[in-house]
C-alpha cells in the first residue's frame, strides 16, 4: 500500500488541538503508511517551537510556517503542491482538532477498494447523538467507538458531503479538478465546493464505518465571523445554482423534495 500524504493546517490553539493531535495521530497510525505535512500558519502561542521538535523526532514529518496567517484553503494548497511532488495515490486533509483511533487509516483506505468510482472517503465521528444515545467526548471516544461503529449495517455511505474535518482523497481527483478555491479565505464553504467539484467530475463520495475519529468541532474555526460565513456561502451559491438548491433544502425532508420536483415536473 502506497504511503497517504497527510495535510494538516495549524493556527495556535496548541495545547487544545495541535498536541492531541500529534500525540494519538503517531500513536494510533501506522508510520510506514503516511507522511504529514504541517502548514503553520503563524502561530504564537509555542506551536512552532512544539512541532520543530517533533520534525526532528519523525522522518515522515515536514513543517511549513508561513509569515500570516493563510486560512485553510490556500494552507491547504501549500501542502497539496508539495504532496503532488511526490508519489503518493491518496492525499489527505485534516484538521488539527481531531483525535484518532487505532486502525482509523487502514479502515478508511479499504474503501476505495469497494467501489473504483469513490474519489473521497472520511471516517465517521460523533456527528449524530441521536442514532447513539452515549455523549461521546474527547475522554471518552476510545471507550465507545466500536459500540458506535457496531450500529452500521454497511460498511460505508454514499455521501453528498464526507466531512473534511478528516477527509482521504484520491490523488487522481485532485489531478483533475485541481486545487481549493482560495476565493474561500479563510474558511467556509470551501470543503462544499471541494466535493461538488468532485461530483461534477464523475466520483462518488463515501463515509467509511469502519472508521472513526473523534472531532473537536470547532476549535479552530469559532473565531471567524458570521459576516464571513455569509459572504462565503453567497460566493458558493452563485457558482454552484445546484449546490444552492441541495443546502437550501438540507433541513427539510430532501428525498421528499426531489419526489416533489420530479412530479411537477411531469405534470
């Protein structure tokens, strides 16, 4: 199996994200099978002085710092450029604010292996209380994660939007639909565009359930306005008329909606 280039941007919150982080990513990942790309994107609250010391302990790890502060798309495109230099047949992004589990990458990548048209994987996490009535927290996750993941009958799900708090890709889709959209800076909405691009471009996209990681939300993005989030989703909204009408209709009963559509529209 051919080694994964991990990509992962980091902007302080050091002792809340990047050193649990680094710490259950080497502990639970096999070496042999990736290496990590670190941008660091200014950081000032010791997380440079943390990860060049961690550079010097692993051969597999490489840390970019960047003068200010690049946000996660154009972050991102640094260490995508670098990983497309090399040979690697799956590239991933990930977010500093995740805690892993044993097995997580070799149960993500068995996948792919499932269907020869996914072009994007992601392995669960906690994202859905109400199908696992146990609150999964950071100090818990280790405990119950294979009781979570026990509850799904299949081993992955056809997906509109794999979470890309955690998100493997096929080196080949990135090849062809290119880098992220910095238009996005400094976040939101790029990781919708990421994956209706790649739709567009004739892959499908999955969650594994056989894999799973614990994630932090929000810890490193609760600090970008609403007027940001807002101007982000405009920008998606006019270059994606279908991704409008799919977000739109995302609180509301979707399949419902698109038997509605087709029925008027026969009418």
């Amino acid at each position: 199996m051919k080694k994964v280039c991990i990509i992962t941007p980091a902007y302080n919150k050091f002792e809340k994200a990047t050193k649990p982080f680094i710490e259950t990513l080497y502990k639970y990942t096999d070496e042999s099978l990736f290496d990590l790309i670190i941008i660091d994107n200014a950081s000032s609250d010791g997380t440079v002085s943390y990860l060049k010391e961690i550079e010097k302990q692993h051969k597999n790890f490489k840390l970019i710092c960047n003068s200010e502060n690049l946000g996660y798309s154009k972050g991102n495109n640094i260490g995508i450029k670098m990983a497309l230099e090399g040979d690697y047949e799956f590239i991933g992004l990930l977010n500093n604010d995740i805690l892993f589990t044993p097995k997580w990458l070799e149960n993500t990548l068995k996948i792919f292996e499932k269907d020869e048209q996914l072009g994007m994987v992601a392995p669960r996490d906690a994202g859905r209380p109400k199908f696992f009535k146990k609150k999964i927290t950071a100090e818990n996750y280790l405990e119950n994660y294979k009781e979570y993941l026990s509850k799904f009958k299949e081993p992955f799900k056809y997906m509109l939007e794999p979470l890309f708090s955690c998100v493997i890709i096929k080196r080949e889709v990135i090849e062809k639909i290119g880098l992220m959209d910095e238009n996005y800076t400094p976040a939101f909405w790029e990781d919708q565009d990421y994956c209706l691009r790649a739709l567009y471009a004739g892959y499908s996209l999955a969650t594994s359930n056989l894999a799973f990681i614990f994630h932090n939300h929000s810890t490193t993005s609760s600090a970008i306005s609403k007027e940001i989030f807002e101007k982000n989703r405009q920008y998606f909204y006019k270059k994606h008329p279908l991704g409008k009408w799919i977000w739109e209709h995302k609180r509301s009963n979707i399949i419902r909606d698109l038997k509605n559509y087709i029925k008027e529209g026969l009418e």
